[in-house]
C-alpha cells in the first residue's frame, strides 16, 4: 500500500514539474534596435549572454530611410546571415499603409507599429515622445483623440503587434492611471482582441501597468516582449519578466511569429 501511495505521489510531482517546464516562458524581445554603438554582433553577444531571444526591427515609414518597396530587399540582405533572430518591420506613421506592399510586409517575420504619431483634428502632426511635437489643448479630449486613434490603427491597419501600448506624452506620462481609465484600456483591449493583435510589454516605458495587462488577459489578448533601444544601454527584460510573474503569465498567452528565414520560407 505504502509503495502504491509513493508511486502515485511521485508520479503527481513528475508531472507537476512537467507542467512547469511545458509553461516555462525563454523570453524574445522582438523590438531590438540596430541603432547607436549596439551592432548585430553584439546582439549575438548580448542575446546569448542573457538567454534572450531577439527580433530585429526596420523602421519603415514616410522620411524615414527606408521609405518604399524598392529598399526592402537591400535591409533584409544585410541580415541574411543572422537566421537566429526575427526581422520585423515596424511601421512608422499613418502614412506606411500607402507606402509598401503587402508583398513588402510579408517578407518580415512579422510587422507592428505604434499610435505615438498622427494627426489631429486640426492638421497637426504630432509625433508625442517629443514634447516640442506635441499639441495638447485639453488633456481629456486629447486623451480621447489617441485613444480613438489607436483604435482606429487596431481596426484598420495590417499588423501583428501594437507597441509602445499606452504611451503618454511627457507632460502627462506621471498621472498615468488619471488618463488610463479603466474605460480606456477597455476600447484598446477590444479592438485588439478583435482584430487579433497582440500587445507588447515594454520594458524601456515599464508599460502597460499591471492593471491593464490583467484586463487584456482576462480578454484573450496575446502578449509580445519589447525594448524599442536607442543603443546598448539595455538589458534583462526586467519589466516583462516581472509581468509575466505576476500576471501569470505562460507561452500560451504570447504571440510567437515564425521564423521564415530558419523555417526556409525565404
């Protein structure tokens, strides 16, 4: 009987720590920059260094170096050798829509963009991480106008992640929950579980708060991890790993786009 109970209890905790290891997260940051002194080659360094797989992104939009279909092939060549990692796109502005081609788009791994540049009702083209392009008459009706925006972006354009979710221009980034009502995040999160998008944690902004991220949980949403570096000055996927902890968060809640270079799709 004894040796009955021990087998059966042995087999609970081998399975028990087989769960674990099932739902074990390997962070992928896939908003890694070429940008700065940080090369490809310490992105090999750096990924390997900390068990952190990358993607790289291309920032692609209107005055922007790569700006058209033309440029595409020339980026992507650059990293041929670096199978290791995602390339993503990342599609800046509203204008990208109308400047590449869905055959452009899908020689990325995968494309996503932000809301943090558009124009508002009275033509201005606000570009809201710098405070000198940033037009706030009002803060709630400008609240409301991004938060609409991102919508619109969520419903409208052709991507696979949103990032730099819940962006706040400077001047408003310290009330953070004032402005992110719950009402808010619950547009944002609907839109994007419609449309089948998932939402970056990112570590540079420690953003979306917890608050949020629970919310997009509770709904489906799926996850991704990203930095969006200026330079090497990164490391850890601090605020992503603490996320994950707390929200409980396991692989089935985070996108994983495939790799087209290391399946031979390309």
């Amino acid at each position: 009987m004894k040796t009955k109970l021990f087998l059966i209890l042995a087999a609970i905790f081998t399975y028990s720590i087989s769960c674990r290891e099932k739902d074990k997260i390997r962070i992928t940051d896939l908003h890694i920059h070429l940008k700065g002194d940080f090369t490809i080659e310490d992105a090999v360094k750096k990924s390997r260094a900390e068990n952190i797989n990358y993607g790289i992104v291309v920032n692609c939009g209107y005055k922007f170096p790569v700006h058209q279909d033309s440029q595409i092939d020339s980026v992507l060549q650059t990293l041929k050798d670096y199978s290791q990692f995602y390339i993503g796109m990342q599609a800046e502005g509203r204008e990208w829509v109308n400047l590449f081609s869905k055959e452009s788009m899908d020689k990325f791994d995968y494309v996503f963009t932000d809301g943090m540049t558009f124009t508002d009702e009275k033509g201005r083209r606000n570009r809201i991480w710098i405070k000198e392009e940033t037009w706030i008459d009002d803060e709630q009706a400008f609240m409301d106008y991004l938060v609409n925006t991102i919508v619109k972006i969520l419903n409208e354009e052709p991507i696979d992640i949103y990032v730099n979710p819940t962006f706040l221009p400077a001047q408003m980034s310290e009330r953070y929950d004032i402005f992110w009502t719950p009402e808010r995040m619950d547009k944002v999160i609907q839109a994007a579980k419609a449309s089948n998008i998932a939402i970056e944690i990112n570590n540079r902004y420690r953003i979306p708060s917890y608050e949020f991220l629970q919310r997009a949980k509770e709904a489906g949403v799926k996850f991704t991890v990203g930095t969006n570096n200026t330079d090497s000055n990164f490391s850890g996927a601090d605020y992503a790993v603490e996320m994950v902890r707390k929200c409980n968060l396991t692989k089935e809640d985070f996108f994983q786009p495939v790799n087209k270079r290391a399946n031979g799709q390309l």
